[in-house]
C-alpha cells in the first residue's frame, strides 16, 4: 500500500513540475523563465568541412549568446529538415534557423511557421518562396558573386590555362547538391563570367552533391569520357580534394596537368592550394553563429532588421593561402 501511494505521490509531484514549467509566465513563447531564447536550427547534414565549421559557429554562438539551442543534422535530405522545423513548431520555440538543402519545397511548412507565429531565419542558402512574409531575413553570402570571381580568374589567367596547348581551355564542373542555391548560383555565375572569353568552355558538368567522395567519382567519369581535360571548377574544396584523388590515381599531376579552381577555403582546400594542388579558392564564410545569434535576438525582440545580410568573403592565390594558411580558423 505505502509503495502504491509513494508511486502516485511522485507522479503527482512531477506532472505539477512540468506544468508549472510549462504555465511559466515568462515572456519567451518556449517558456524559458530567465526569458533567455529558444532557438530550433534545422542544419543541412555533415556533408563538407564547410558544414563542420558552420555548425560548429552555429552551436559555439547560442552559447556564447545563452540561447538554448535544439540542433537536428538532417544527413542532406529534404523531408529531414521539415520533420525538425515541425517538431520546433510542436515545441513553441522562440525562433527557427535553417539552411535549405535545396530552393523548393518549403512554402507548406513556413506557413505552418508562420501560423505559429514563430519567426524563421534563413541561413547559408536561400528558398524560392516568392512570397518574402515566410521568413525575416536571409544571412549568407552571394553564391552568383562566387561564380563569378571564380570564372573571372580563369579568364584573367587564361594563358596559363590551357594546358595541353590545343588552344581551348577545356572546363569540367563538379555542381554542388542538385538544386540547392550555391550549387546554382556557382554556375551561374561562372557561366557568365566566362561567356566572353570563346577559347574556355564548359565541356561536362555533374553534381558531386558538395562531398570529396561524390566529387572523386564524378572526376573517375570526366577523366574516362573528357579528353583534354584542361581545368576543374569545383563548388566546394571538398569535391575539388576528391578530384585531386582521381587525378592522381589516374598518373596525372593536379595544379601541372589539371588546374583545379573551388570554393570555400577551408582548411584542407587550403593546404592544397599552398603546396601548388589547387590554383584558386573563393572563400565563403561558415562562420554565421555570431550574425545569427545577433539576427534572433533582434527578431525575437520585435525589432526591425535588413531582409538580406550578406557576409564578407574574399579569394586565395596559391602565395596568399601559403601566408594565411597557419592562421585559418577552420
Ligand atoms: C555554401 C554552403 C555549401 C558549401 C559546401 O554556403 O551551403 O554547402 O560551399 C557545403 O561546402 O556543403
Ligand atoms: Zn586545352
């Protein structure tokens, strides 16, 4: 008998705890008392050192920031990343980020967000939406501008580019995620960029959906299919370090035989580029956290902020990334 009340006493006691937790009158919808935020962050997956160091800003800044943070990895599928921003919505958080693995698709459950009252934040890639109401500002950078800055150097530099001297500068592409917006945008861009200059030409182009694995095969393909492979433009440095694997494994020296332009300038695409195995990185910045924390408490406290938030970013020659490699953050 004592155990049966001892049983029922302590359920009693914790349904009353988690209510008064919940019943708080704290002003942040999640309940917090201290009124600090919640917030929900639907990450892409672990695809790329880039998303490394990405989400490793995103986590350091909410607590640094004293957010609490609900983190989900949705391994790059789409229907993962709903299945978070729903559940955040079921869990009345403050504030949701996310960066959308691909532009469409979304509309359904921002409204959802939306209906909640929950404000989103987009962060790193972009969303087709037309209607702009579904979210309060997109912080990231100009993936079109990549593309270009990436094409303007192969233009710039087109004399040392076409390498087996038949006097066409023969362009391989490894894309990004089909359909996600740096995949598109890079291309975009890079197409421009190049369209004056009639001796380079893009000859293929495949998506190595941003990871090294994805890019060494798609390059096993090219080096199959292509002859007179003169450059590889990469969307990230990961696809481009596993470019540099099939090059090597079919007897071919990169940065010699093979130019290799990328994005990202992470750490490991950097030792590439220093040591001569890669000729040009676009850097785009990972390092979010700090502009997003900043971003959420502005829109949590009803403040105005820009609908667009661009981060800065720059590029690297092969001597620049020898001088700055020992300082790079990630
Ligand atoms: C770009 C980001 C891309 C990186 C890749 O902002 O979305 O996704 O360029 C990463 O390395 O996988
Ligand atoms: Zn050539």
């Amino acid at each position: 008998m004592a155990k049966k009340t001892l049983v029922a006493a302590s359920a009693i006691t914790l349904s009353a705890m988690v209510l008064t937790a919940c019943g708080s009158d704290s002003d942040s919808a999640s309940g917090n008392d201290d009124g600090s935020i919640t917030m929900g962050f639907a990450q892409v997956g672990a695809e790329s050192g880039w998303r490394t160091a990405n989400t490793k800003s995103v986590q350091e800044s909410a607590e640094e920031a004293g957010f609490e943070l609900k983190f989900s990895d949705a391994q790059q599928k789409q229907e993962n990343q709903i299945k978070a921003i729903r559940s955040y919505i079921q869990q009345k958080v403050d504030v949701i980020a996310f960066s959308p693995v691909v532009e469409t698709g979304w509309d359904a459950v921002l409204q959802e967000a939306k209906r909640a009252k929950i404000p989103v934040i987009l962060t790193d890639r972009a969303v087709d939406s037309e209607d702009t109401s579904l979210y309060e500002t997109f912080l990231g950078s100009d993936f079109i501008l990549e593309g270009e800055k990436a094409g303007e150097w192969l233009v710039e530099n087109a004399g040392e580019m076409d390498v087996d001297g038949n006097g066409a500068i023969n362009v391989v592409q490894l894309e990004g995620t089909t359909g996600a917006a740096p995949a598109l945008d890079r291309a975009e861009g890079f197409a421009s960029a190049i369209e004056a200059e009639d001796t380079v030409e893009v000859v293929a182009s495949q998506t190595g959906d941003f990871t090294r694995d994805g890019g060494k095969k798609v390059m096993e393909t090219f080096l199959g299919s292509e002859k007179g492979i003169d450059v590889v433009f990469a969307h990230n440095d990961d696809m481009g370090l596993g470019a540099i694997e099939a090059i090597e494994a079919a007897g071919l020296e990169p940065g010699k035989d093979i130019k290799i332009i990328t994005v990202d300038a992470v750490k490991d695409g950097m030792a590439a580029l220093a040591e001569g195995k890669i000729s040009f990185i676009v850097e785009c910045n990972p390092l979010l956290g700090p502009q997003l924390m900043d971003l959420a408490q502005k829109v949590v406290d009803g403040e105005d902020v820009p609908e667009r938030v661009v981060t800065e970013e720059t590029t690297f020659t092969q001597e620049q990334a020898a001088e700055v490699l020992a300082d790079r953050q990630y």
